[in-house]
C-alpha cells in the first residue's frame, strides 16, 4: 500500500525527484491557477543580476522570499510570483570590457558603441541558467517563462513615463554639485551607492604651513586629501572658537585653534618641563576673516588671477570642529560639498586639477599622476620646502566604487538629479506605514537615512541603461519624452516607431524644438540602475501604457524582502519613486535579512578561502535542510553563521526525527494493511495519548498560522520541532505496544488514525518551509491511498484548527508530567542508575497531585514500581547556606560575621522555603534588618544516603536508589531484551520475523533467562530459546559486569 521507507537520512537524491515531480506535472503553474479567484496578496521579487554568480547569501533571500508565498498560496490567496532580472548598469559594463580587454570610456568608444551595447545584452545572460537551476534546487517558485527584464523596451517606456511625472513636477533638475564620483568608471554615483562601498583604510594627512602675508607668521591647516592642495584657494575657521598667536618651540610662529594647541604642538617640547609653545594673542575666528596668505602651489594664484576672482584668505564656517587637526582647514571649491557652499558664499575662484579619469592635470607638477598616488608626491615637495608641519597617518572609513573598487572622489560637475529634499515629509510619512521586520531598521537605520536623505544624482555618464528621456535644443529649451508614442509624435521619424530604446540608437532620434524651431538632441547620460529596480511595480506591467487594472490590483506589494544592505538600495528606490508618482508606500511588510558569515562571524570572501559555495552546500545537505537552518538558526534580520555542523544538528533534531516518525508508521502500518480511508478518527472514543496528541497538533498548527501570518519565522519554526520531538519522542515511544498488538482492535486503530492525522497535518504545516520532504510524505501517505486528493501538498490548504480538539488542561497536565520525567531521569544519571534497571519507589512533590492514569505513565516511563506524592520531600534532602561574598560584603559591610553565624545556625529546610515563596530570606542581625536574595546565598543540597533529587521550581522529585535483589534481577531480564533487540535490527531481521535466542557461557545470565524466559521470549518474538550454546548472529556482551555470549538466528 504504502512505498517502503528508507531510512538513510541523505535527503539529496529525494529532492532531486520531487524537483522533477513538479517540473512534470506543472505543479507551480497549478498552484497559481488554482488560487486565481483567490484575494490577491503580492509579493515583490528584487531582481538579481544575472551577469553574477549567486552566492550562499542568496540560499538565504530565497528561501525566505519562497516560503512566505507558498504560505499565503496554501492560505487561499492569489500570489503573484513574477521573477525579474536586473540588466544595466556598471557590473555589466565592467564584465564585458574585461572579456573585451578595454580598460574606460575611452577605449570602449574606440570600440564602438553599437557593438560593445550588443556585447552587454548578450552578458546580462551569461549566468541565466545557473540562477535557474539555483532557484529551482532550493526550491524557490517564481515565474521565471515570463520575467520582468530591466532592458526591455516596454519596462523602459514605464521609466521614461515616471521621469516625465516627475519632470512635470519640476523635480528633475540639471545642477553643477559635488557629486561622488568614480574615476575609473568615469561617471558619478547616487548617496545610497556609496553606502555599500565604505573601506576603512590607513592613510597620510597633511599638517601645511600656509604663509601670512606681510608677516613672519604661518597658518597651520588640516587636510586628509594632500592630492587637493594644488587647487587651493581659501583656508576656513570657526567663527565661534578662540585662536591664538603662538611662538612653537620649533622657531616657528603660528595660527591655530587654541584647544588643539597641545594636541598639535606638545609633541615640540624637547625636554620634560620645557614649553613647546608661547601664546602671544588670541582671536575670534571672525577676527582671522579675510586675513591674506601666499598661495601654497603658484599654479592656484595664476587660476585665480585669471578668473579675476580674489582668493588666498581666510573664511569662516560653523563646520570647523575642535575634534581634529588643528581647527583651520584648506578650502578648494571643486573638491567638497561644504568646500563648494564656502566658494560660493566667497566668491572664491573655481580651480579643478583634476581630470575625468582622477589624475593631476598640466597645470600642476604632478600632471597625468592619479590623485591617490599623488598623495605622497605631494608632501615630499612640500617638505623640502619647509611647509609641511606634520604628515600624521590616521584611519578612516574611505568610499570605493562599489563595483570597480576604485576610491570614489568628491567631485564638481554637471549631473542630473532628483530632488527628493523636497519631498523629504512624504518619504517618512509613507515610511511609517510600512511594517519593517524588525522594527529597528525602519525606524533607525532607514529612517535615519530619510531624515537626511539628499537629492538623488540619477544620471551616469555611461553606455548601458536607461537612457535618460531628456532632449535638448541649442537655444536651451529642454523637453522630457514620456512614451514611444510622443517620441514619433514630436519627431515625425518613423523609425521613432520601433527604435531600441539603447544607446546609441536612441540617441539617432532628434526632435523639432518647438520653442526656436531648431533640432533637440538627446542628453548623453543613461540613468542609475537602482531606478530600473525600483520601477519595477509599474515596469514590469508597462503600466500605464497596458494593465492598469492588473498594476492596481498588486500594487502595493504585501511582502519584500532582501538583505539588509538594501536599505539604501532597492528598498529606497522603491520607496523613492512610489513616493513621487504615488505619493505611498510600495509595500506593506519587509522583511530585512542579516548577512551569511563563516563560522566564525567573518565576512564570507574568496580572497580569504571562507566562501561556501552555494551549489556545493546544497549538494550536500540538501535544500530543506539548509532552508531549515535558516529558518529556525536565528531572527532573519541577524546574522547567520553558516557551516555544515549547523545544518545537519537542525536536520537531525527536525527533518530526521519527522522522518523517522513516518518510517515508523509506514513499517507498521503496511505490515498491517491499514488504510486509512477505511476509518473515521472519532475523538470522543480516543484514549487520552490521542486526544493529547490531537490537542498539541492544532495548539501547533494555530500558533505556526499565526506566526507566519505575522512574520515570526524562528517563532514558527519551533514550534514545528518542538511538536515533531513530542510526536515522536513522547507520543510514539508511548504507543509502540499498541502498533505490535496482535490483530486489528479499536485501540490499534485510533493510534494508526491519531499518528496518520498528525503526520499529514504537520506535513502540510511544514510544506512551505521544508516543501521537497513533506510532498515525499504527501505522495506516499495520502495519494497512494486516495487518488482524488490534491496532486501535491502544495495545492493542499493550510490545515484549519479544529478548536474542539484542543484541551489546555490536558497539554499543561501532560506538559507537568514530562517536567517530572525529565527531573526524574536526571535522578537516574546523577545516581548512574540506567533507565532498564526498575526502581522501587519515586516521591513527588508538585503543585498539585496527578491522577492515577498519569503516575502509570510516570512509573512506566522511568521504570519504577510505585509513584508517591508528598506535600514535603524535604526529609530527603538538607540545605546549608553560606553569604555570597562579592554582592554581601559590599551591602552590609561590618555585619558579614553575624550573617556567617546566622547561616550556619539556621534551619536549613524552614529557610529554603522562605526562599523560594518569598524570594528572599530575611535575618535579624543585632537588630539590624537584613534580606538577601539567592544571589547573595552559596547555597548546597547534602541528599539523604540512598536518596537522589532534583528539583525544578515548585516541582521536586526524589528517587529511592536502595535496590532490592528482586529489582536487580528485573533489571537482568531487561538488558537482555535489549541485548536480543540489538542484535535482531544488527543481522537485519525484518520486524515481524521470528527468531531463536542462544545464550551460553555465564551461569548467573542463563539462570535468568531461564527463569524469564516467557516473558523474554514474548518481546523479542523468539519462538524458542537455547542455553548452553549459541548459533546464527553471535556477540559478546557485558551485562551489568557479567560476561556472555549471545546468539539470534531466523526461523
């Protein structure tokens, strides 16, 4: 009836069969049809990039991203799944000019543009079909046949459709700012960009003496960019601080802020006691303004001059600190924001050194060097000429090129931006609708982010993406194209009709200005690739040329999640534009992801060798058994460390005991034929293990419903392995004897019935976390009995709790009975007594006294004869007491000797319950009130000779060790049982097969077999018994110190 089950826990192989079970039979596309009546719940696939290999990251936002989904799908909702691919941008440009061997902008161009654009469309796939097999070996369902694709022409006709909402609002601006900018690559990136590419790096800052003009006197200034110096116009000082005049021990006379005076200067002082400084006058900074000093390089005076702009003074500014160098510091406009805004509130001159690729140019002496390599150069020639003080080395998170890694410079020059500044009110109202999983980032680090959340720089100065849908006319006029067909409209080109919207074929379309009647070019720049991804709500319907009702209908999403480094990433830009055409929030719940570590905490790298391969890891544990790990290892948002001891300990403790539960059941239930169509689960004629079983089945299946239904995975996934270990290590252990009775009696049946229930409802509970394990259950248990079920367990329904079945009295008196177990088997450990040697008698000691069906358990399951609650055990046990000198000393001081004494004359039983009722014990010290907590107590338990407790709380239990000759021969008879067990299951005996049993050289052994025999025989399903000889599967045993030598054969 049912498939044998094989217990071999190497779950890989299954996988790959369910895999193509769904494949087959279109299982994902039947989910989808099933529920498309269903209330729409939409969920948001951030799209990856497929020029990219994934990573053990990925394993993590999959995973999650697929369970949520399946979840609401078994729910009833309509999940719209629609994969997406992420297709511009610079990590694309850079991959295909490494295959060409083109090193920047000038040399692509040099190859063309058409052919290097055709190179980068053929690349956004070279990875298409890993990333395929990826997500379908961990089990992540997504329509991947009908994906959104950044590149598209139509998704780009949605984006060109925003920006020219957002132009008409006059929020997409031209503006000459500071931008970061990456030389290598040659274009600037947005604020959320540079986030994700902080170094912390070591590096030299420059101590410069300026010369005063007209005095025998020097500024000292700050800088931790020595490359800018050339371009050096102006030094700043806080108008609000004090700064002196001093004569330095080094013969030099200086001006500087007087509270850094001996951070800077103290180190002059030759010998102890000697002055490194005399202060001669002191100054407001605004008494310093527009104090003249010698240009540092004469490069800067010629550009000044030539400008006709006055430069080489002293400005003020409140963004001066105290914190370091030496509270002056050098100023050059194109090189820093704060710089820029103090050029122009000056009128300083405009000087850049610096070319587009981040080299010096010809009018410096470092002309064609780059600007980080110039750093050193700079201060050797300015040391040879006595101005440079000091060249400290400090540390400093530095910006990189988060794709190239080339360090990003501040740079002045003409972008495109989006002014999200002024909607800045509208970001953070529409932020605290949303529901971030943990609250935290939402309000901290993202919310953070939004309260000083800057214009987004949008252009880029590159080849492939979006092209920015702005055309422009000599006589100045600019004009923002919103669909395809406004571009034919306004060109009267034909081609306009069917042209890619790529560069260079877009930029071929020119327009008739309709202000001069002259032709309107398209501006050079593409767009940043961060808005391809956050269009996608709209773009991927080509909303709202087409499917209006549809976008609507999904928007906004219900779910997203990523990793947490999004939070600057797509779940801003989503943010950003949903806000600006919507004005609401893009989605409901995110959830933020932690990162994957080694096992150490380290970030994962191949430079270091800790890289898990994705593919590798899956290979081997499987993909149900690592999307357990990282379901159940921690909270989402925090950081998983990832290695294989992990992943089996949370297979073994899960995915193998609901295994081996099932292989339980099937082995039995075939051997007995039992299907359960033919049966009803009639619940008020079940036992009390039944309806126990029953009651904690829907207490799990309500509390995993309402977990997932509020995002609390590890919550859910606990409470799944916590059922699963009672199923199994309580309810079935409890009820083999009743699956071996003889012949198909009502008892029999109601536990094949309880155990079929619970291990195809927790199956559907567990389907969309573990989805390959549970649709193995699925098929085997209930298609192969009723051929009308759904086809998977995926187009199942969530289980319903049936509330009548639950009994909280009966899970907290079964939950108070394992407390006492477990305090009872740990009597046993303490006393090394095993649990197959009987014990006379166990007293108790609990809140309330159990009924005689639960002490039968308890007596069962801990072998013992008879169970007695008292209300005291305290005749077995003694308590003394000692002061805790670490927290006592410090409370009472002088008192500590009377305290000694008043410990060892107490009562030791009296004072534990004080203790225990009132949480702390109370003392009369020579009048003086005294109360101390457990803390403050060494407390220790002396145990009656003959005697073990434990206690846990308000329940205690105490274990009678005396063991009578009776009980120890009782103990003889079950080590050989188990001894017989073993070696049935060690030859490869089939349950029901019948045996001989042969025991032969240890006299004291086979006189209790002799006199036991019955009852041996019985349990291990011998059907004879010979002593004095062994024959078949033979071993040597040591029976509590006797040695014997046994043997087994079938009959």
């Amino acid at each position: 009836m049912y498939q044998k089950v094989d217990t071999n826990l190497n779950f890989v192989d299954r996988e790959k069969k369910v895999e193509e079970f769904w494949k087959e039979n279109h299982i994902f596309e039947k989910s989808m049809e099933n529920r498309k009546e269903g209330e729409t719940y939409t969920f948001y696939d951030g799209p990856p990039t497929a020029n990219g290999k994934p990573h053990i990251g990925h394993v993590l936002t999959r995973v999650i991203k697929d369970m949520i989904p399946r979840y609401r799908t078994m729910k009833g909702y309509m999940v719209p799944r629609k994969a997406g691919w992420d297709t511009h941008g610079l990590p694309v440009e850079l991959e295909v000019e490494k295959k060409l061997g083109l090193d920047g902008k000038e040399q692509i161009e040099e190859y063309g543009m058409e052919p290097f654009i055709k190179q980068c469309k053929e690349s956004v796939w070279k990875y298409k079909g890993m990333w395929e097999d990826f997500s379908s070996t961990v089990g992540f369902w997504a329509d991947m046949e009908h994906p959104y694709v950044t590149y598209y022409d139509d998704y780009i006709e949605s984006e060109w459709w925003a920006l020219k909402e957002i132009w008409n609002k006059k929020l997409l601006y031209k503006g000459f700012k500071i931008v970061p900018y990456c030389p290598r690559c040659g274009t600037p990136l947005s604020a959320q960009e540079v986030s994700q590419g902080y170094k912390t790096v070591k590096e030299r800052s420059a101590v410069v003496r300026f010369k005063v003009v007209g005095e025998d006197a020097y500024f000292l200034a700050w800088t931790t960019t020595p490359w800018t110096l050339p371009s050096n116009v102006a030094l700043c000082v806080n108008p609000d601080e004090t700064y002196c005049k001093v004569k330095a021990a080094d013969g030099y006379t200086y001006y500087m802020a007087e509270a850094l005076l001996d951070k800077v200067l103290g180190k002059l002082a030759k010998e102890e006691g000697e002055k490194a400084y005399e202060v001669l006058e002191t100054y407001k900074g605004t008494d310093l303004e527009y104090k003249a000093y010698e240009p540092l390089f004469a490069c800067a005076g010629e550009a000044a001059a030539k400008q006709k702009k006055k430069a080489h003074f002293v400005t003020c500014d409140n963004y001066v600190t105290m914190s370091d160098g030496t509270g002056i510091v050098h100023i050059a406009p194109a090189f820093g924001e704060d710089d820029s805004r103090i050029g122009r509130n000056y009128e300083l001159p405009f000087v850049q050194f610096v070319d587009g690729q981040g080299n010096l140019t010809k009018e410096t002496p470092y002309a064609g060097v780059f600007v980080k390599k110039a750093d050193p150069m700079v201060l050797t020639d300015l040391d040879k000429e006595g101005k440079l003080f000091d060249a400290p080395k400090f540390e400093h998170d530095y910006p990189h090129c988060w794709r190239c890694d080339t360090p990003l410079i501040y740079y002045a020059r003409e972008s495109w931006f989006i002014k999200m500044t002024a909607v800045k009110d509208d970001l953070i109202r529409n932020n605290n609708t949303i529901n971030w999983i943990p609250e935290s980032i939402g309000k901290g680090r993202f919310g953070d982010w939004l309260e000083n959340v800057q214009d987004w720089g949008i252009s880029r100065n590159r080849y492939w993406g979006t092209p920015l849908n702005i055309w422009q006319c000599e006589c100045g006029h600019m004009h923002s194209i919103g669909s395809r067909q406004e571009l034919f409209e306004m060109s009267g080109d034909e081609k306009a009709k069917t042209v890619e919207f790529h560069r260079p074929y877009i930029d071929e379309i020119t327009l008739k200005c309709p202000e001069c009647g002259g032709e309107m070019h398209r501006v050079p720049e593409v767009i940043d690739c961060w808005f391809d991804s956050g269009a996608m709500p709209f773009a991927q319907h080509h909303y709202p040329f087409e499917n209006k009702e549809l976008f609507e209908q999904q928007f906004p999403a219900n779910f997203i999640s990523e990793a947490v480094d999004q939070t600057r990433g797509w779940f801003y830009s989503l943010l950003a534009e949903s806000t600006l055409l919507f004005n609401k929030a893009p989605y409901k719940n995110v959830i933020v992801l932690g990162h994957v570590q080694d096992e150490n905490g380290q970030k994962m790298s191949k430079s270091k060798g800790n890289a898990v391969d994705p593919f590798d890891a899956l290979n081997k544990y499987g993909a149900d058994a690592i999307r357990w790990y990282f379901y159940i290892n921690s909270a989402p948002w925090l950081p998983n460390r990832f290695h294989g001891k992990a992943v089996v300990e949370g297979q073994r403790k899960f995915m193998s005991t609901l295994w081996n539960t099932y292989a339980f059941f099937v082995l039995y239930a075939d051997i007995d034929n039992f299907d359960p169509t033919k049966y009803e689960l009639n619940y008020d004629q079940l036992p009390v293990m039944d309806k126990w079983l029953l009651s904690r089945l829907n207490t799990t299946v309500q509390a995993v419903d309402n977990d997932l239904a509020n995002y609390k995975i590890p919550e859910a996934a606990r409470s799944l392995q916590e059922f699963v270990d009672e199923m199994s290590n309580w309810y079935v252990r409890r009820s083999r004897e009743r699956f071996w009775a003889k012949g198909m009696e009502q008892d029999k049946i109601n536990a094949y019935m309880t155990l079929y229930h619970a291990l195809v409802t927790i199956a559907k509970t567990a389907a969309p976390m573990i989805p390959f394990m549970t649709e193995d259950i699925y098929q085997n248990l209930v298609r192969s009995v009723d051929k009308d079920a759904p086809e998977s367990i995926h187009l199942c329904d969530f289980p319903t709790v049936n509330e009548a079945w639950i009994d909280k009295d009966l899970e907290a008196d079964m939950k108070e009975l394992l407390e006492i177990v477990v305090l009872g088997r740990a009597c046993r450990n303490t006393a090394n007594i095993k649990n197959r040697q009987p014990i006379g008698t166990m007293y108790v000691k609990a809140e309330k006294k159990m009924s005689e069906f639960y002490t039968d358990i308890i007596a069962d399951e801990l072998n013992v004869k008879e169970v007695k609650f008292a209300d005291d055990v305290e005749s077995f046990i003694s308590y003394s007491f000692k002061p805790q000198l670490r927290t006592v000393g410090p409370k009472y001081g002088k008192l500590l000797g009377g305290i000694r004494q008043a410990l060892t004359d107490i009562n030791g039983t009296a004072a534990m319950n004080e203790l225990r009722t009132n949480g702390v014990l109370k003392l009369d010290i020579n009048g003086n009130d005294v109360e101390l907590t457990e803390e403050d107590l060494l407390i220790e338990t002396a145990q009656t000779e003959g005697y073990v407790s434990e206690s846990d709380g308000e329940t205690s239990v105490v274990l009678d060790t005396n063991l009578t000759p009776e009980l120890i021969e009782e103990g003889f008879v079950r080590e050989i049982i188990s001894k017989i067990q073993t070696m049935r299951k060690e030859a490869g005996f089939e349950v029901m097969d019948k045996i001989v049993v042969y025991a032969h050289g240890n006299d004291k052994i086979q006189d209790v077999m002799k006199a036991h025999e019955d009852e041996i025989k019985s349990e291990v399903l011998a059907d004879e018994m010979v002593l004095g000889e062994t024959d078949g599967y033979v071993k040597e045993w040591n029976i509590n110190k006797e040695a014997v030598t046994m043997g087994v054969k079938k009959l």
